[in-house]
C-alpha cells in the first residue's frame, strides 16, 4: 500500500479494487432494502487536464 509510486504503477489494480468495494456496497445496500443509494466520489476519477481546456460540464458525468 501507498503512494504516488503504487498509485502509478498499479492504476488497474487499484480501480479492480475500488469497482469490488463498490459493488459490494451496493449489493449490502440492495440486500438491505436501501431505495436511494448516494455515492460520493473524488476527483482522481477524472482525467488530466491540460490549463485552458474547457471545463467538466454536469452533461459530462
């Protein structure tokens, strides 16, 4: 665990991971009768940006 360095070199692992978390989330929520689920994320989600591209509009998500 840790870091720039494991969070460069394993991206593919990482999103496995957190898509398995998710997941089981949402089937606990589900086998719990939960109707309205919110899920907040961060912005490491998104890509880079170079400086003067158009911002990330709601249509986007």
């Amino acid at each position: 665990m840790g870091g720039m360095g494991f969070i460069g070199s394993a991206e593919a692992e990482i999103l496995h991971n957190s898509a398995i978390v998710n997941l089981n989330l949402l089937r606990a929520a589900a086998d719990a009768g939960v109707r309205r689920y919110f899920l907040a994320s961060s912005v490491c989600v998104y890509r880079d940006m170079e400086p003067g591209e158009p911002a990330l509009t709601e249509d986007d998500a």
